[in-house]
C-alpha cells in the first residue's frame, strides 16, 4: 500500500485510506521542502513493514489461522473501538472536533447493506445508496479546493527540495527498530483479524506512536516517526490478511478477497486443503508477495527524485488534473454518476 502515500505527501490527497495516517505529518515536510525525506521514509518503513508481514505468513500461518478463529464479534469491537479513539484523539486540543468527526464517520459508514443481515439501513429507498459510499477522491477534491483558496500562500506547496541521501534515510530508519518493530506486529495482527485492514492498522500504531515517541509534540508538523509508523503497519497487515485467506478460507480485506475470487476461479479453494493440494501455488504467491515488497523498495527510492518534482510544477496545472482525475476515479470505482455527485458534494463540504 506504499503508492497512496506519495499523493498523501506531496499533495496532502492520500490515495488509499491506509495512506490518511501518513499525510498528517508528511504534508507538513514537503512544505517544508523535505519531501525527499518524507518520501524515503515512507518507502523504506513500508518495505520493512511488508517484509516483516509476509515473512510472518510465511513462518505461521496455520497457528495465527487458529489465534484469528478465537476473535469473534466481542473482540473485533473492542479492535474498532480501539481504532476509533485514536482517531477522535488526532485533532489534539479539541476532543468534540475529533469525535464529532468520529460520529460523523460512523454515520456514513452504515449505509448500505449490513454485512450480517443483508438488510438495507439509511438508503431512502434509494437504489445508488444500496452499496454505501466511496469517500477516497473526497480527499483530493478537498484539498485541490483548499489549494485554490490558498493560491497566494507560499507555504501551502514548497517546490524547494533539500537533497536527502538514501543512506540517512536507512540510518534513520535504523535508529527507529523499536517503533517499526512494534507498528509492524501491531499491523499484522490487525491484517490477520477478518474485516479490519490496513486503516485500522495505520491509525492504531500512529496512536501508539505518538504516545510513546520523543517527538510526540511535533506529531501533525512533521514527525517522522508519524511516518514510518502508519507506513510499516499498513504495510504489515497486507501479509497479515493472507493469513485467515490461505489457512481458513476467510478473506482478511479487499484485497485479499479478489485473490480469494482469483484462485475459486482457477479451481482452488482457500482453506486447510489449499496447502496440501496446491502448495507451489501458495509457496509461489508468498515468495511472490516478498520479491514485489523488495521490488516496490526499490523502485520506490529510484523514482524518489521524480515524484518530488511534482512539488515543481506549477499550482494552476496541478488543480485541474488532480480534479479530473478525482471525478474519473469517483465514476469508475461502479460506473456510477451518483458517485461523482457524492465526491463532489462532500468534496465542498
């Protein structure tokens, strides 16, 4: 999930949901005219976390399958809750602010079908709500319309890179063991556990980052720590929701619920049986999940200089094609008209 968070960085538009948590503190680097900085710490905290994921559905899948089957819905509420007071608590001072945005999402998350009762709550009879909303361009739209108001302000996108040798990003990452250890363990537990995901993950570990770090007071202004933190643990749970997929047959987030489609389709399924019958296939998606982690670092550090020129170009042409591309995206998620119209009208709000 490394790729949202160059958007989340450089234009504070995160392109996944994992990625919300990274451009807290990302942003404010690359305004800051660190963007090489923040970038390298991210690519190489996700690499960590990803390596560190699979590695761990590697070695023991069978017994964490058995640790997940013992969270039932007690459990996987107080993991939600969990999740919720951090997120209430990011807006610092101002505890109504944060969890009144908590309700809010709350709100919005429980249109549609109920997952366990297939019934339809808050739709109005309305057949585009049926499937619930999709928020992720809100994010861009809001910022490009932020950006437009704040064209005169010189401190909104810094296009002054300082240079940052890969070498201090390793060392840096280096003298944060601890942090990416533990952000990485807690993202593979919540990867591991049916229905959570890498947000969750992201936004539990940067909770606990901030408690616990030495630069917790620069946390929302630029922390690195508020970096690789999100990054190693969303990173982390990708090879943690393979676990109940491969072992039980229970897809442990979306992704991992089309690789459940892809091998149904292909006459393999996902269970106890998959690892008996099909092992070259299981072995070769795990060895292939750990060269594409490798790879993503890869081609993440090289292409570090590219990206950060995006910080170059100039606001005017920026706007437009992020707003396009934000209504494109809207649209093609389920072809859907309604679903511009949501991005929109939320986007303004």
């Amino acid at each position: 999930t490394y790729g949202g968070s160059i958007s989340a960085i450089l234009l504070n538009c995160p392109g996944t949901g994992e990625a919300a948590c990274t451009a807290l503190n990302g942003s404010p680097l690359a305004r800051q005219g660190r963007a090489k900085e923040a970038l390298s710490y991210s690519v190489l905290a996700s690499g960590f976390g990803g390596v560190f994921g699979v590695v761990i559905m590697m070695l023991f899948t069978p017994f964490l399958s058995q640790a997940a089957l013992k969270f039932g819905p007690p459990e996987l509420f107080l993991v939600c809750l969990g999740g919720l007071a951090v997120v209430g608590s990011l807006m610092g001072k101002s505890f109504s602010k944060g969890f009144i945005s908590v309700a809010i999402g709350l709100v919005l998350s429980i249109v549609g079908m109920d997952a366990v009762s297939a019934n339809y709550r808050f739709t109005f009879d309305n057949v585009n709500l049926q499937a619930g909303f999709d928020l992720i361009p809100v994010f861009a739209i809001a910022e490009m319309l932020n950006l437009i108001c704040n064209q005169g302000d010189n401190s909104v996108i810094s296009g002054k890179n300082h240079p940052f040798p890969v070498l201090e990003g390793i060392r840096g990452v280096a003298k944060r063991w601890k942090l990416l250890i533990k952000s990485s363990i807690i993202g593979t537990i919540i990867g591991i556990l049916p229905g959570t995901g890498g947000a969750i993950a992201s936004f539990i570990s940067y909770g606990e980052a901030k408690r616990t770090s030495k630069e917790a007071s620069q946390f929302g202004k630029g922390a690195i720590d508020g970096i690789v933190a999100p990054e190693s643990a969303n990173n982390a749970a990708v090879g943690g929701s393979f676990v109940p997929l491969l072992a039980l047959g229970i897809p442990g987030s979306a992704t991992s619920a089309i690789i459940f489609g892809a091998l149904t389709v292909h006459g393999m399924i996902p269970g106890p049986k998959l690892f008996s019958e099909h092992a070259d296939v299981v072995y070769s998606l795990m060895l292939g999940l750990l060269v594409s982690t490798i790879l993503m670092v890869v081609i993440g550090l090289l292409a570090t200089p590219a990206f950060s020129k995006v910080l170059s170009v100039d606001i005017k042409l920026i706007i437009p094609a992020v707003l396009a591309f934000s209504i494109f995206g809207a649209y093609s998620a389920r072809n859907s008209l309604f679903d511009v119209l949501v991005a929109v009208v939320f986007g303004l709000i």
